[in-house]
C-alpha cells in the first residue's frame, strides 16, 4: 500500500482533502510540516480525519509538533506521533510514497 | 532507484517500472508544472512504464488556448501533444477537479482518459514510483 505524505496546512492548501479522497483503505498518511496542524483536537477538520481513521492509519512527526508548540495531549486519539527513524521506517514498508505538496 | 540502478537496468534492458507523475498545480504561477515535464521528458529516455496523472489545479496544464506572450514565459502547453513522440500515452485526468473548474475533456489539448476517484486511487496504487509534482 501507498504511504502518503501531506506537508501543507489543511487551512492554506488542498492537499488534505485530495490525500484522504484518494487514500484507499489500508493505506498510511503522513503528516509533517504545516500537514500536523490537522492533526489538532477541535479543528473544523477533525471529523475528516476522524473518518480517515477508520480504515487508514495516520501519522504525525513528533519534532514538527514540538517545533510549533503544540503538545501532544492535542492530537486526535487514534493518530500516531512518529520520529525521524519511523518516517525511514514507513518510507521503507510501503509500495511507494505519495507526496501531496 | 539510484543512478547505478538506472544503469544497470538500460544495460541489461531490464527491469520496467511503473512510474507515475501526479500534476496538481496550475502552470506559470509556480515552476511545477514545467519541471515535472521536464522530470518527464527525461524518464521517457529510460524506457519505464510512464503514466501522468492531472488532478486539483493541475487539469489547468492541459486546457486549450494558452497564449503566454503576455507574461514572457514559454507556453508549454504544445509539448503535452509532443509526449506521444516519446512513448508517454498514458494521461489521466480527475472527473471532478475538471466538474469542479466547469471543464470537460473537450476543453483540453489532448487526448486523456477521465478517471472517477476510485479509479484515480486503484492506478496510484499500481504504481512502483509516484513523483508528485
């Protein structure tokens, strides 16, 4: 299955809503960059996300967070924070990667 | 795929991968439109499995007309019916970004197939290597 990537913020750029419409089931999303800021309880996105989590695993990197003071008690349940070492780690596991820029 | 691997490949005439160019920003605002052509154009050399793929704002690459004396850059457009020449034959276009921009495939320069969203996402997922532009 495909790993996605979305490095923009949800509120910016589209890449968001065309990742999950064509992220099959099965499939992981990535988000990095300004991409953690949909990762956030309580943003008009959350319940997008939530759908996603129903049959795709999603991911968040760890230092991008960090790097925007946004803690971690903040994220949606059911999303993951990631490292560096697990970016490698996915990029490796998955098909092929999807970057929406 | 490293330049050895690329190598290699040619040599023995081996191994075809899927590679899949996703396009889906509009062309001359930014530069993507243009270096993904050129990404293109360069990977048709190596004989791969070569499909190209319009979605969001970038169906706007494809459509008739453009004229860019106006703004002082090259108009690109003409290289997309040029790709034919190269053995790059599979173009696919997104149904509703093209509903949602009131275009249909009429409207563009060449030959495409439409493909709903559940197609869309079955052909990214064949691929061997996405290149997202």
């Amino acid at each position: 299955m495909l790993l996605h990537t979305v490095n923009k913020s949800p509120f910016e750029r589209h890449s968001l809503q065309s990742c999950l419409r064509f992220a099959q089931a099965g499939s992981s999303i990535l988000l990095l960059e300004d991409g953690i800021y949909a990762a956030i309880q309580g943003t008009q996105f959350q319940p997008l996300l939530q759908e996603a989590l129903n049959d795709k695993k999603v991911y968040a990197l760890l230092p991008d967070l960090q790097a925007r003071g946004l803690p971690s008690e903040k994220i949606i349940e059911g999303i993951t924070l990631v490292d560096y070492g697990d970016f490698v780690d996915l990029v490796a596991s998955h098909s092929a990667t999807q970057a929406w820029l | 795929m490293s330049d050895e691997d690329m190598m290699d490949d040619e040599a023995g005439g081996g191994v075809v991968k899927k590679f899949l160019y996703v396009n889906r920003k509009a062309p001359y605002g930014t530069i993507y439109a243009l270096e993904s052509l050129e990404v293109v154009l360069i990977g048709a050399a190596f004989d791969q499995d070569v499909s190209l793929a319009f979605i969001d704002d970038g169906v706007y690459q494809l459509t008739k007309g453009q004229q860019t004396d106006g703004i002082g850059m090259k108009n690109f457009s003409p290289t997309y019916r040029a790709l034919e020449m190269y053995d790059v034959e599979k173009l696919y276009v997104d149904q509703d970004s093209l509903t949602a921009r009131g275009l249909n495939a009429e409207d563009l320069i060449v030959p495409v197939e439409v493909l709903n969203t559940t197609q869309m996402a079955e052909l990214m997922e064949t691929q061997d290597v996405v290149f997202s532009f």
